[in-house]
C-alpha cells in the first residue's frame, strides 16, 4: 500500500506541473509576442519591473517562465540586470498567490474549470481556444492538489513518519536542506508547501519546523533555474544566480528568529494553513523590500562575480556589433549607419542557414540541416536588436531622409526575417524529415534544388550590396530574378508529371511499382523545397526593393542620378507604387 501511494503522490505531483504547463503554454499562444512586447515596454524602472513580474508570474503561475522570457530580453540587450532582478522578486511573490489561494478550500471549483476549459477549446478558435487551455491548466492544478492532500491525510499521525519529522524539531537548518531537497525533486515550490501546510494542520510538525521546510522550499525552487539554465549565458546566470543568493540570504538570516516568529504568528493567526501561507509571502515580500533600494549595488556585485568572457561576442552571432546608443541622439546619421551594418548581417546569417541546408541534403544526418537552426534564434535577435536600436531615434533630432532611411531598413529586416522564417519552419523541418527517413534526393531530382540555392546565396550577397549601396530603381540587379526561380519551379513540375504518366501507361511487377511509389514521395519532397526556396526569394527580392532610391533622395546624399530621367509635371517621384506591385507580384 506504502507502494501504491507514492505512485500515487508521484502522479499527483505530474499532474500539478502538467497543469502549470498547459497554464503556460496557454497564456503564451493566447498573447504571442505581444507577451514580449508588453515585458518590453513595462520595465521602464524596478519598480514597474517589479509590478511586472508579480503580475505575469500569477497568471503563468510559474516564476521559471517569467525568467526565461526576462533572460531573453536581457540576453538580447533590451534589458539591464537591475531591472530583470526586480522582475524576479515579483515573480518570487507572484508565486505567493496560489500558495494564499489554495490556503482556502477552493478545490470545489476545479470541475468548473476543467469543463469551460474544454468547451472553450473545442468550440472557439484563436485566442479563446488557447485560453480553454488556461482554464483546463487550473483546474488540473486545483485537482492535483486536492488528490495531493487526500493522499497524505491517512498518513500524517503514521508514528514512523511523526518519528522522522519529530528529528527536525528544533534543528532548523536540516529542515530547510529537506524543504529545498524536496521542492527540488518535485520542480514545484506550491507543492512542498502545500504538504508543510498539511503536516502543520494535523499537528504532525510544530509551527517553527513548518516554517523552516518553508524557507527550504523557496531555496528549492531558486535551485533549479541555476542547475537546467545555460551555462554559457553570462546574463542568464547572472539573473538566476542572483535570485538564489538572494533566498538563501534572507533564510540564513531569518534562522535565529524562527522561534520569535513562529510565536508571534501563532498568536496573530490560529489557522495553521493561514500561518504557513502568510509566511511564504511575507518572506518574499520582504525580500522584494531589503532589495529593491539596493539592486543598482546588487547588479554590479553580480557583474563582478560572473564576468562576461572574452570571447562571448564571437560565440553569440546574434550580439550586435555596432549598434552605439549615444549616436542616436548626437549623430542619427551615423546610428542608421550603424544599423545598415548589423543588417547586412543577417544576410550573412541567412547564407550559412541555407548552406547548413545544403549541407543537410547531401547526408542522412539530422543534425546537419538542425545547425541552421541557433543561426535562425540568432537572426530573431539580432533583427529584434535592430528594431529597438532604430526606435530610439528622435525625429526631432533626425530629419525626415534620415527617418524614411530607417523606415526602409526595418522594412529590409522583416522581409529578411520572412525568409529566414521559411527556412527554420518549413525547409529545415522537411530536410531532417528526408534525413530520419533516409532518404536523399537522386541528382537529377537535386540538381534544380542545389541550382536554387546557389542563385539564393547570389542574390544575397547582392541584397547587401543594394542595402549598402542604394542603387537606382532602373539599376536594380534582382529585377529579374524571380523568373528564372520561376522557370526551374515548372520545369521540375512538368518533369514530375511526365514521370507520373510514364508509371501508369508503363506498369509493372509490385516490386517496381513499389520504386516508383518511392521516387514519386521523393519528387514531392523536390517539389516542396523548390517551392519554399522561390518563396524565400521572393523575400529577398522584396527585401532589395526597399533601399532603392529616387533622384530627390541621391541628391540628399549628394550623388547625381546616372541617366535617370526628370519626373514629368505631376508624375510622382515616389518609388511606393511599383515597390508594392513588385510585392504583391
């Protein structure tokens, strides 16, 4: 029975985590990257950073997924340390919340949940349906841990267990290494503190024990953002590691006065549950106030304890270079300068995911084509860097070329960032799909493929000199391209029909129909590829669109324009129109 019990724990315990992530997973696709944005734009100062991080991590219900999105922003220099630390102390209390929540008997309710979860994400679509998973999420939360809680009751007044438990009275530091210990294992802070609560209500621990498996459990859950994060990340180690020295701090120092404690909230409060919740958040509430006057001191302290290496910049390609934060407001000339250099980066980016993908054709190895995918997380990066970068710039400050400049290369950046995402979402997905099937393209069927991606590689070394060089609308190199793009596409397609007509006026034994079924899958692959490599053209074409210039604009850069003819009275000089028929084309 002892057996069957803990099998019975373990499923409750996966059933809670099971319901953080669909609560999660949830939020984010219901939000998407307007989650981001809104991180984004509320840090303004610790404070906001501080209300930020409450608010996400209550309704994510999880403070490791408020990190990983902090460290992201961070990681992409859109973040200073102070500020993302702020965000974690909120994110600390936040997760007070289901603890005060769950304190009360709520778990009638979970059934409700659970039953307009599943008719929002069976009957609606978008938005709504991923909230359906929000409110599945909850419910399996509140189920989890009423199971959780029924499990134990027979169990609280087992003389072997009071017996073990009684070893921990009055030594409170092993019960703050068996709170962390457990809240480790279990990946969950409200579990363990769930179980304190319940140990606390049937009078199997006193009250000072019970709060020290609760400093435990807040160690605990510091633990493991430190022990699965990167390790070659300076930025997110920095965060993580400041978190937890922060809770073991606090609970080193709160030991001598547990028994002061306990007392005093045994006196404020009678209800043992109540006690062991208030306590959890009055903990990190306090925290959040020792540290906010101090974090400016506590992010340079963490910057000497976790240097960033030298050699960092060269292993992270999606770091920008040359974006300079104090040309924006003295020259905005230079800083779109600045920003033109990082974006013809991501051509470069964009090359070495395409050769990773060529690469990836010619082997049975999935990891061949899979390299093409950190250099797509770095294109994001380095395009989300640029965007903030040239946001920053003053148009009472720059003048109105110098905006229109910029406008032109973001417009640049979201059509590269179009491309690269075919390429990780659609070409590398269908490449790694080949390789687990072993299944490689014969040279006639890869020729035209491998033909394409030479020509894509061209044009880009073409789109960065375009971008670098602003040629003239009538001297634009890849005018042309999409036709020979489009040419390889219908010659492939007519070739894999004439196979198909070949096979069926031509039959066969089983074995050879069996072959030709083969080379047909495998000519759908061709096809697919051919496809999606013209739609990334396409993108690139548009991409190498956006700097062309008009004659006013060379002659703001103080060039003449070669053999370009005088706009006629009345006839727009704007290249807007035929920019935008090249793209719906």
């Amino acid at each position: 029975m002892e057996l069957l019990t803990l099998i019975d724990l373990a499923g409750s315990v996966a059933l809670l985590l099971w319901g953080v992530h669909m609560v999660q997973t949830g939020v984010q696709r219901a939000c998407g990257a307007r989650l981001n944005s809104l991180l984004a734009r509320m840090l303004g100062n610790r404070f906001q950073a501080f209300l930020t991080g409450l608010g996400i991590t209550a309704i994510l219900q999880s403070s490791t997924a408020t990190g990983l999105m902090i460290t992201g922003l961070a990681a992409r220099g859109q973040l200073d340390l102070a500020p993302a630390l702020a965000v974690m102390l909120g994110a600390n209390v936040g997760t007070t919340l289901i603890v005060q929540l769950l304190s009360f008997d709520v778990s009638s309710i979970a059934p409700a949940f659970v039953l307009t979860g599943v008719i929002l994400f069976r009957r609606s679509q978008g938005a709504w349906r991923d909230s359906g998973r929000v409110f599945i999420g909850l419910g399996l939360i509140l189920l989890s841990l009423r199971q959780f809680l029924m499990l134990l009751s027979p169990y609280t007044h087992k003389p072997e267990l009071t017996a073990v438990l009684a070893s921990m009275n009055s030594h409170d530091l092993a019960a703050i290494l068996l709170g962390a210990a457990i809240t480790w294992i279990s990946h969950s802070s409200v579990a363990t503190v769930m179980l304190v609560t319940t140990f606390a209500t049937s009078g199997t621990i006193p009250l000072e024990t019970a709060l020290a498996l609760v400093l435990g459990a807040n160690i605990g859950t510091s633990i493991n953002p430190v022990m699965e994060g990167s390790r070659t990340d300076p930025t997110a180690r920095r965060i993580s590691m400041g978190n937890l020295l922060v809770r073991c701090v606090g609970a080193l120092v709160l030991v001598p006065a547990l028994p002061f404690i306990s007392a005093l909230m045994a006196r404020l409060e009678p209800d043992a549950a109540r006690q062991v919740a208030d306590f959890h958040t009055l903990f990190n509430v306090g925290l959040a106030v020792m540290m906010m006057p101090a974090l400016t001191q506590y992010a340079r302290l963490m910057l000497r304890l976790i240097p960033t290496p030298q050699e960092s910049q060269q292993s992270s390609p999606g770091k920008p270079l040359y974006l300079d934060r104090l040309l924006l407001d003295k020259a905005p000339q230079l800083a779109i300068g600045s920003a033109t250099r990082e974006a013809m980066r991501l051509c470069d980016l964009l090359g070495a995911m395409l050769s990773a993908m060529k690469d990836g054709l010619r082997t049975t190895d999935p990891n061949k084509a899979g390299a093409a995918r950190p250099l797509g997380n770095a294109m994001e990066d380095l395009g989300a860097a640029i965007r903030s970068y040239l946001a920053g710039l003053d148009p009472d400050t720059a003048s109105q070329p110098e905006m229109e400049r910029a406008e032109d290369i973001l417009a640049f950046c979201t059509q590269m960032l179009h491309a690269e995402d075919i390429v990780e979402r659609s070409i590398v997905p269908m490449v790694q799909k080949m390789a687990r099937q072993r299944i490689v393209l014969p040279p006639d069927l890869l020729r035209p493929v491998l033909s394409m991606t030479q020509q894509l590689s061209h044009n880009l070394n073409i789109c960065a000199t375009v971008l670098l060089g602003r040629q003239t609308q009538e001297n634009n190199p890849l005018s042309g391209q999409k036709d020979f793009f489009r040419d390889v596409e219908i010659e492939a397609t007519a070739a894999y029909f004439e196979r198909l007509r070949n096979q069926s006026t031509e039959p066969g034994s089983a074995l050879e129909q069996g072959d030709a079924a083969l080379v047909g899958e495998t000519a759908t692959y061709q096809l697919t590829l051919l496809r999606d490599l013209r739609r990334v053209n396409t993108h690139i074409v548009a991409a190498a669109s956006y700097p062309l210039v008009t004659e006013d604009e060379q002659l703001f850069l103080g060039k003449e324009a070669p053999n370009a003819p005088a706009p006629s009275a009345g006839e727009p000089s704007s290249v807007a129109p035929t920019l935008k028929a090249d793209t719906e084309s």
